[in-house]
C-alpha cells in the first residue's frame, strides 16, 4: 500500500444571505443607527429570522427612539442589501421576498443595574458583562490569519459577489469550506500548510439550471478566486460543488436564523478556542465584542513581530469592572526570544485595556461608512479584514523593542 502523510484541518465560511448572518447583520444594523446616533446608546438587540418573520428582541437605552416602522425599515433595506431585495429568479417560494417580511419587535429598557457600572462616574467604562474573550494569529498567511479559514472566505466572497450581480443564475445563501493538508501534526503545529485538500461550495442555484451547468460555473469561480497556486492545484483537489445535485430553495423560508449561531465563521475557523459569548447585536461596551478586537490586535502585534509562530491571547472581565481579571498568552510553544510568561506580563503592563482604552483606540464608538460599520463587520467576519481599525500594526515598536 502507498503510505501517504496526511494532517487535515478544516473551516467553514458562510455568505451574508446565510439566515445565521441575516440575523448578524440585521442586529449590528441596528447597533450601527443607534450609535450614529447616539454614540452612549446601549443595545443587545437579539435578531431571529423564521419564515417570513423576524423577531428583534434584547435591551436598549438610548436618546435615539426608533418606532417599530423604523425597526422594519432597518430589517428590509438590511435584507435587501444581502440580495433577498425581491429581484432575483427565484419564487417567493424558493426565497424570501422583502414584500412578504413580517417584524415583530420585543425590545426593552436595559437594566438600570448593568448602567451604573458601566457608565462610571470617573468617566471610565465598566465592561458590559462578565466573559472571556480570545484572540489569535499565526503566520499562515498574510494577514496573519489561519489558512482554511482564510481561503474558505475567499472562495464565498468570489461566489457571493458574482450571485449579487447574476441573481437570475444564481441565490445568496451561500456556504464554502476548505481542508487543508498540513502533511504532518508538527507541520500544523509549526504553521506550515501544504496544500488545499478539499473544497466544498453549496450555492442555489435557479430551477432552470442543470447540476451540470451549475457546477462549470462555480469551479470557474474557484478558479479565478486567486488561492495561492502552491496551494491549490484543481487537478489535485478534492471539490464538491453542490453535492446533494439540488439547491435551489433556500433563505430563511427553509433554515432559520439566529444571532450568535456563527461564532467559529466569525473568528478563527476552529483553529483557536472561542470566547463565551457572540459579538453582533452589541454596543463597544460589551466585552465580548471589544475584547475580541483587543486580543486579535495584540495576537496579531506578537506574531507580525515574530515573537511567536502563533498566539492566543485570553482577556477575561468581570461586569461593571474596567480592568480585566486576567491576560493570558499561548504561543503553543512557538515562541522565540520571549517565554509565554514574559509576553503575559508584557501585555498586562503595557496596555490598560478597559472598555474605554478599546473604545478609544478603534474609535468603536463611532461607527461610519468612512471607517466601519457593524453590520459589514457582521458580514465580512469579525476579525481578518486589514480595513478594520482593530487589524492595524499600529504599535509594532513596542513589540520589536521587547
């Protein structure tokens, strides 16, 4: 028998039509109107999309009042900026049409108690909520994120920008996933990928399209994505395009949506622990949103400065409190020069990394179509986009300098 080495790892992406990202992006819509509104706005707007319903629940507290009119017209020029804008191909049957949307909103005052500690008298943030949050990097690739993740985004981003354009070919509930051959574990654990094992993409596609037709036209797509040519090489690859032969229904009418139900697509792609709670449907005082931002920033400063191979930075919060409880950092043993101890205590020493030192740093507070907002932070992934403010090398010397 021929012996082949084999280390396969793998991560899975999905498009904003997803009805998980409907639900992601219809949330941080919200986050985002009521900040630009009102920056000190509160929100944990809770989003769930069912049939033809969406259902917006959670606290809110903010000088920017919103009619439920107002909440429906977020959800339909949210949804129809996904692509379920009602002109595509596909029947009312097939997907959801914006005509056909039903909103039922369940919002409440947030609780006076969480406030208090949150929005201290020294001007000083108190976190949010109690949690752990996790950040990573790795040499991988070269936005120091891991492989099989970044490819699988790479793959959706190709195919979701061609069904926006083509809606009469092809819907935008989308899923990829890539497997990659690391050929060893040491090879995995030293961040050394091989090659692209396996590719699988599922997309609808209109009731006149043949299986066959389909799937040419989506390994085109692969194809032109740009994957790295020592990595993906189509004659050696694994590729299942639409294995079932058939999907054409698809949207909320036929797989519900929540928010939070995509946290590993958000992240790292399974290649690091995750915190314990979602990022979308909250303000910037919520650490399980800016305390990702902060541990991929320093994750991604100790790589970039080759202080590790690798990194996981756990930051953990107790509610009302702005200083963390604990900073933590994992090199799985790829550090350099500097023990994990010393980077720990580095970080800890160095940066404050209240809520308020966060805000601050990535200008969380004030969402925009110039720097970011939170619903295309909820459609592209939380973390490994360079546009993002929490991606910046900004403060590399302090880290060459160790």
């Amino acid at each position: 028998m021929e012996n082949k080495k084999q280390y396969l790892f793998t991560s899975e992406v999905v498009s904003p039509g997803h009805p998980d990202k409907c639900a992601d992006i219809i949330a941080d819509t919200i986050v985002d109107k009521l900040i630009i509104e009102d920056k000190n706005s509160r929100v944990a707007s809770e989003v769930f999309v069912a049939g033809k319903n969406v259902v917006i629940g959670g606290e809110v507290k903010s000088t920017c009042q919103l009619s439920d009119a107002d909440y429906e017209k977020l959800v339909k020029d949210a949804l129809a900026k996904i692509g379920y804008d009602g002109k595509s191909s596909f029947t009312k049957e097939q997907c959801l049409h914006p005509d056909d949307v039903k909103v039922q909103v369940l919002l409440n005052q947030q609780s006076p108690d969480i406030s208090q500690g949150v929005d201290q008298t020294t001007g000083d943030i108190g976190a949010g909520d109690q949690g752990i949050m996790f950040g990573f990097a790795s040499t991988e690739t070269a936005d120091y994120m891991p492989a099989a993740i970044t490819y699988a985004r790479m793959l959706c981003d190709k195919v979701y920008a061609y069904a926006l354009k083509h809606n009469h070919k092809l819907g935008v509930d989308i899923k990829t996933q890539v497997t990659i051959d690391y050929g060893t574990k040491e090879n995995f654990e030293n961040c050394k990928p091989q090659k692209i094992h396996t590719i699988v993409v599922s997309a609808p596609s209109v009731e006149g399209m043949g299986i066959d037709e389909v799937r040419e036209l989506i390994q085109g797509l692969i194809d032109d994505t740009g994957l790295p040519t020592d990595m993906y090489k189509k004659e050696e690859t694994i590729i299942h395009i639409n294995p079932t032969g058939r999907y054409v229904s698809h949207s909320s009418l036929h797989d519900s949506g929540l928010t939070g139900r995509k946290l590993i697509v958000d992240s790292f792609g399974g290649y690091s622990p995750i915190g314990g709670g979602a990022q979308s449907s909250k303000d910037y005082t919520k650490v399980d949103r800016s305390g990702l931002y902060a541990a991929r920033w320093i994750a991604k400063h100790i790589v970039a400065a080759k202080l590790a191979q690798k990194a996981v930075v756990q930051i953990s919060y107790a509610i009302g409190v702005a200083r963390p409880t604990s900073v933590s950092v994992d090199t799985m043993g790829t550090y350099t020069r500097l023990n994990d101890d010393v980077l720990s205590q580095f970080i800890m020493d160095t940066f404050p990394l209240t809520p308020k030192w966060i805000t601050d740093k990535f200008a969380l507070d004030k969402p925009s179509a110039e720097t970011f907002l939170y619903a295309d932070v909820a459609s592209r992934g939380q973390v490994g986009q360079s546009d993002y403010p929490w991606e910046k090398l900004d403060e590399l010397e302090k880290f060459d300098n160790l």
